[in-house]
C-alpha cells in the first residue's frame, strides 16, 4: 500500500504553529536571534535542505563575529543581575518555563521530526528527558546550592544537533537555575527552529537565555575565549574540541568538554544471546547518532556464529523510514527505530566509508538496502542510510579509530584478552563500553583496563543525568565531570574540589 504523509504535519503547517506560539521570534520565512532579551533579525539565512525528504527550510539566521562580541557583553549584564535573584525566585521562573514548554509539547516534537530526522517516540523521548530532568534539579537544587555559587560570568553553550532538548536546553536551565545567565549557539547542521521556539519560552518566563546562530570559526573568539564568560559547555567532536581546549589552555577557566570515542562491545564466553539482542536493536535508535552509540563489536572467533545469527536477526527487525509516512490520514505517526541521518551530505559520507573499508580489505558483512525502508512514493531519499556491517575493518579505514555517527557497524575478531583489550580500546578514550559475558570474574579483572569512563557488564551504558557522574576517558572528555549534583558543581563555585580531569590534582572519579 502507498504511504502518505500525515495530514497536519507538513512543514509549513509546523512551522506556523511554531510562528503563532512565538511570533516575536519568527518570521514568514526566518528566525531571530536571541540577544540581549531581545529577539532581532539579524544575520545571514540561508536556505537549508531537511534529510527527511529534502524540503527547503530558511537556515540559521548567522550573526557576525562582532555580532557576538556584542551577545557576550550584554549576557554578562543579564549575568550580574541574575546572580542577585533569590533561589527561590529563580527556581519558580525555571518551573513556568517548563510549563511553557510542556503547553507546546506537540510544536517542538515536530519540529525536531522534521530538522534533524527523529521518529515521533524519539522525538517525545528527547523532549521529555528534558523537562523531567530539571524537574528532578527543581527539588534537589536547594540542597545542592549549600556552600555554593554561581560562576562570575555567564555560561557559553556549543551542542551538536542530535539532542537539542534532553543536552542542550536542559543543561542550559541547570545552569541557570544554579544562578548563571547562559548563552547558546545553535548547532548549523540542525534543531535551530525548535532551540528557537525553546528559548522564546525560556525567555518569556523571564530568565536570562542568549540564543545566536553562526559559523564557529568565526564565533569562537568571543564565545569560547571571551574574558567575560564564566564556563565554556562543549558537545561536539574531538577535533573542535581540540580546538576550544587549546584556546582555554591559556584561559584555564571553567570548562566541559564532552567529544566522541569509538565505544565498543565486547563479547567473551557469553551464552545470552537473546539478551544482547534486545540491547543491540535498542542500540540502533536514531541511526546511533549519539555520543553513547555502540558502533564497534569486539568478538571472540568460536563465539562469531551465534553473534552473528544474533546480530543478523536485529538487522532485519529494524523499523526506519520517513517519521511521517503512514498507510492511512488517521494512522498515528509511526514508531520507527530511526528516520534519516543528519544531512544527505552526511549520508553520502557514510556510503563513502563503508565503500573504502571494503576496497581496502574489510568485508562487507551487511550492505543494507533502502529498499526494506518506509517511504512516500517519489520522495527525496538521499538523507537515509540503510544498516551496514563490516567485518574485520582495516586498520586504515576512517572509522576503525572513530565512530561513524550512523547506521554503519564493525565487527573485530579476537582469540586472546590483550587483542579483547586492545580492540576495545582503539580509540585512545571512551565515554562508555560494556562486556558481555557469563564470566563475572573476567568482567571484574579486565574492567580497570578498558578506557571507558562507564563501563557495563551484560548491559549497555548511557549519558543519563541525575544518579551518577557522567564524563570520559582519554581524548573523549576534558574539563569537569557532570551529572546529577556534578552537574550543579560544575557550573557553580564552592571549597569543595571539582570531579574531573583537570590538571595539577583535581579528583578523578571511580570508574563507573
């Protein structure tokens, strides 16, 4: 049966629900930014093609360097009055905020369906994490601001594109509930009109959001190196974030650095094999682009044939398609795996990769085909990726020492603990690796030596935000550790010392 796209959710008709629930942010045919408490039209838009089936958007409206210079200098205004806001009063602004937010709920799932490619469940699960989890700071924030403070200048936000909600502005509302002003740029590759709409109801609510859009290179000055900032918030890839460490090198100011590692599984004297599966099928949500994606698999040779049975299996249950292509005008949005990636730019890349791991030696274990995907007849598909394996990737291939951020997977083989140890850990540093096993004792011995900052046995690890410290290891994270009260430690001053990887003696936490 043909499938049509849902009736109600075309992008015109989002983006004038999104237009009439925050008209001093947008116009006809571009957003604002953020500056300053004001929303102003400025900067450079231009047009922006969606991965879901190549519709034209207006892109992010970029400002000038001096543009943001400017954005600095007054959040820092907006910072010097907020710190003198009682907590009491900052915690019930944050609190209409996400009432604010959870009213148009509906608005910015879309929108995120439609910029950066997430199935309606993912979609709802990225905007719910968020309002939930500064639900949790609302109640603890009293008794983890004893013998703390905030920064002595505004907090600068830099997230990649793929949790605009659960990472972005759920960080950005701690980081003002614990007494800073923030700024944030959008991310260029995607989810600046449902940031837009966000901040135009944080702003609303009266707290002190800067939201600017721009090319980083030509940002960073004033917001990574700006004297007036108080921390720097980066998510993003290891050669940006090389690049923002140098340059606070010197500054030695406040900073967090989340970037990527190649987080692998491992696979030894293991028997459940139904288990792995569930673990495995979850794991291809949203094409695995996300920091605590498991792209790599590390397997013992007499286990390959039951991995692979297993692994087989989930490829073929796998859901994925355009998020709003349904059979019938009243079906409900359908609940897929994953949509398309990011860009069709980064689809390409991936065929690119997959195609040089096989011509230089790897063997192309699953070649998935677009064909088993959901699509509306005669739609753009240049923005999906079917799942791909390769087995034994060359050492020289692009993806052997980093992750894809896609659907693509590898598989090495192994017969001894050190080439287990070694696979795993390829990448100089992980945010999380997990080992699946029947052996509890062998878990317990190699887990010291497995450069991951989580690490989960017969389980898979994630970011989470309230239980335990979140952070990584290697050349995958800098600064200050963060989650539940680190988080609030990280963006706050006091005499306790901070978790994290600084230098000259700063506590380096148990690994988790």
């Amino acid at each position: 049966m043909a499938l049509i796209h849902k009736p109600g959710t075309s992008w015109d008709e989002v983006y004038r629900r999104a237009r009439a629930a925050a008209p001093e942010a947008f116009e006809a045919d571009r957003a604002a930014n953020l500056i300053g408490g004001k929303w102003v039209f400025v900067g450079e838009t231009k047009p922006h093609p969606l991965a879901v089936d190549g519709t034209l958007i207006p892109g992010p409206p970029r400002i000038s360097r001096e543009i943001a210079v400017s954005a600095v200098e007054q959040s820092a205004k907006q910072h010097k009055e907020w710190v003198k806001v009682p907590l009491d009063e900052r915690q019930r602004r944050v609190k209409k905020s996400l009432d604010y937010l959870r009213e148009h709920r509906e608005a910015i799932v879309h929108l995120l369906m439609w910029e950066i490619g997430k199935p309606w469940r993912l979609a709802c699960a990225d905007f719910d994490r968020c309002v939930e989890g500064v639900d949790w700071y609302l109640c603890e924030i009293e008794r983890q601001m004893q013998g703390r403070g905030p920064l002595p200048g505004p907090v600068s936000n830099i997230a990649s594109w793929n949790y605009p909600l659960s990472v972005l502005v759920h960080a950005e509302l701690t980081q003002m509930l614990a007494g800073n002003a923030v700024i944030a740029k959008t991310p260029s590759q995607g989810g600046f009109h449902a940031l837009t709409l966000s901040h135009a109801l944080m702003a609303r609510a009266g707290l002190p959001v800067t939201l600017v859009s721009g090319i980083g290179s030509n940002l960073s000055d004033a917001l990574i190196s700006s004297p007036q900032l108080g921390a720097l918030a980066f998510v993003g890839g290891r050669s940006n974030g090389r690049k923002a460490a140098s340059t606070l090198a010197d500054l030695r100011r406040r900073h967090i650095l989340e970037q990527e590692g190649l987080n692998a599984w491992g696979i030894w004297n293991f028997s459940q094999w139904d288990l792995l599966a569930g673990h495995m099928k979850k794991g291809f949500e949203y094409a695995k682009q996300r920091c605590t994606a498991y792209p790599r698999y590390v397997v013992q040779r007499r286990l390959l044939p039951d991995f692979l049975a297993t692994y087989n299996k989930v490829i073929q249950s796998l859901r994925f398609g355009n998020p709003f292509a349904v059979e019938n005008a009243s079906d409900p949005l359908p609940d897929f795996d994953f949509g398309p990636v990011i860009s069709q730019s980064k689809a390409t890349e991936l065929q690119k990769r997959y195609d040089e791991s096989i011509n230089t030696g790897g063997i192309p274990l699953v070649h998935g085909d677009l064909g088993a995907g959901r699509f509306i007849s005669g739609q753009d598909t240049s923005g999906y990726v079917a799942p791909a394996c390769v087995l034994n990737p060359p050492t020289g291939w692009a993806f052997h020492h980093s992750e894809p951020f896609g659907p693509i997977d590898s598989i090495v083989i192994v017969d001894t603990e050190s080439e287990l140890l070694s696979a795993m850990n390829v990448s100089n540093g992980s945010l999380v690796a997990s080992i699946a096993t029947d052996d509890l004792e062998f878990a317990e011995r190699i887990r010291p030596d497995v450069q991951a900052f989580k690490f989960g046995v017969n389980v898979p690890r994630s970011r989470g935000d309230r239980a335990e410290v979140f952070g990584g290891r290697g050349a995958s994270w800098r600064g200050a550790f963060v989650g539940g009260d680190h988080l609030i430690s990280a963006f706050t001053d006091g005499d306790q010392p901070l978790f994290g990887n600084f230098p000259n003696g700063s506590l380096y936490p148990a690994k988790t």
